[in-house]
C-alpha cells in the first residue's frame, strides 16, 4: 500500500490536515529537509488514533514532531508520515493559587515559550530555566530540555500519553527514569498532555532571572542563525562545545553549512546548506574527537529519514 492510498483514507476523516509530499524545510529551524510522504496536523485524540491505526493499516512508518527545533531532515526527505500536534493539544491553564493549586496544566503541542511567558506574567515560578528554549512543550518533555543545572523533567508532576494502538496512560513524573536530554519514555508514545510545577513568586526576581539567561543565550548562541541548537549531548564532567572549540574547529565550513564561531556546539545554515553538508560536519567532529581525546561525542539532534 502506498502513502496516497493512506492520504485518501485520511483526508475525508482528519479534523485537521494532511499534506502529500510536503517538504520538511518548512518544518526545521534548519531550514533543511527533503519532502515527507505525507505531513499530518492531528487536531484531536480521535485524529490521532484515526492516523496510528491507518498507518498500521497501510504498514507506513511515522514519526512525530514539535516545531522541528532539533531536527535534522534527510535531503531525501522521509518515506512514510510526519505527524504534528494540532489545535487540541495546544491549549493550557493556569493554577487557581488561592486554591492552593500548584500545577499548570498544557497540551503537548503548546509552544514552550508561551507557557515561560504565561507563568512569569502570572508570577509563577519555576519556568525560569526554560526561557529561550524553543520548540514544543511535548518535544521538551521528550528530550527532558533545558540548561546545564536545570531541567524539565524536575518540574513534572504527571504526564499523559497515547500508546499506539492501547489507549491514553499516565506516567506520575516520578515514575519516569529522567536522564540527560531523555525522559526515559518508551519508543512509540505520543505526550499529549501534562502537569507542571510552579509556584507563587515575585515577578520582579522571575524577570530578573529571565534576562540574565536569556541575555547570556544571545551572548553565547548563534540565535539569528538557522540551526538545531546544540548538536552534541556534553559529555559527563566536561562540554561538547569546549572540546570541538579547543581542536581550533570554529568556522570549519563544508558546502553551506558551518561550526558556529560564536558557540561551537552549534552547526549553522549559512543560506544553502543540505543535510549532507551537516551530517558531514557531525561524521568529521565526532571521528576528530574521537582521535584525539578517545571520546565518543553522542548527538543530541534527531536525524530524520536517514538509513542511520
């Protein structure tokens, strides 16, 4: 069975939409990417089941993703379906604190900057860390986001999933093997919602902290640049970026793509790079580091639509 054939299952069925064909560039902060078969908005929990089961009924592979911050796309594109998060799963509340309630609860599909902004505007705190962050709520939680001391995973207190052909669960957030950049969650599950933790603070000293992590993000970060932030996980007791930046690495160029001299953990899209161009980067850094230091440099990215 072919992805046309899924596509005119689909088509007359989604709440939301679904694309032939649609080409992934649109979709990466890179800026990079060949076309995926088909690009499918879910709009509901009733799309998504509708979507898992006529994948599995089409035998067509797919993945899900948030806003494609820390992708990197095959120039080839992917062949099967790339799923997004649609207008169910983007809403979110905030606690009653007269209450005594103490979580925000969001769709996985909400944009994580939304959430920083809606708590620090309600003088919540515990959000902080997460300022400059891009991406999706469900995409932080899945690679547990966030900075050197921080993380996502400290804050959640439950998480709610789809099993692909089982059904809703819910994961209390300590039941989760929280790790760096990983939340443990088995292949295949799908965040569709979860609580934080916040709680009540002056937005004064929430602000405060904001700026000064944001003003270092732009000191320390090619922000205006396409790219999918760091590239590298660090290594335990020591940084990525330091060891690339120590082998003199800054601006090392291949076709269009670039180690940023700014940070040197971050692979930049000077205006025409493909996913070749990167992937060769990332191949030379890690065989570099790999020789010189004997350490093996693991990819924090997602590569998508290549055979490895």
């Amino acid at each position: 069975m072919t992805a046309f054939d899924a596509y005119c299952t689909l088509r007359g069925i989604l709440e939301g939409s679904i694309y032939c064909d649609e080409p992934m560039v649109r979709h990466t902060s890179f800026r990079i990417g060949g076309p995926a078969d088909l690009f499918i908005e879910c709009a509901s929990i009733r799309d998504l089941n509708n979507v898992l089961n006529t994948l599995a009924t089409h035998q067509l592979p797919w993945t899900i993703i948030g806003k494609g911050s820390n992708l990197l796309v095959s120039d080839e594109g992917f062949r099967g379906a790339v799923l997004t998060l649609g207008a169910d799963f983007k809403g979110f509340s905030l606690p009653d604190t007269t209450l005594n309630q103490r979580s925000i609860v969001a769709g996985g599909g909400v944009i994580l900057s939304n959430l920083v902004q809606a708590a620090f505007k309600n003088g919540l705190s515990g959000f902080e860390f997460a300022v400059g962050i891009p991406g999706t709520l469900g995409a932080a939680l899945f690679m547990n986001a966030g900075n050197a001391k921080e993380w996502i995973g400290n804050i959640v207190e439950s998480l709610t999933v789809l099993r692909p052909g089982d059904g809703l669960a819910r994961y209390h957030g300590s039941e989760l093997p929280w790790r760096y950049r990983s939340s443990g969650l088995p292949p295949g599950e799908i965040i569709v919602e979860s609580e934080l933790r916040v709680i009540p603070g002056h937005t004064g000293q929430i602000r405060a902290r904001m700026e000064g992590l944001l003003n270092r993000r732009k000191k320390t970060q090619p922000l205006t640049k396409p790219s999918a932030g760091s590239v590298f996980k660090n290594p335990e007791g020591d940084s990525a970026g330091r060891i690339i930046e120590a082998l003199g690495l800054k601006g090392y160029t291949i076709g269009g793509a670039q180690i940023s001299e700014l940070h040197a953990n971050f692979i930049i899209n000077t205006g025409n790079a493909t996913a070749t161009d990167v992937l060769s980067i990332i191949k030379y850094i890690r065989q570099l580091v790999k020789d010189e230091y004997g350490t093996e440099l693991q990819p924090e990215i997602r590569f998508i639509g290549f055979d490895t």
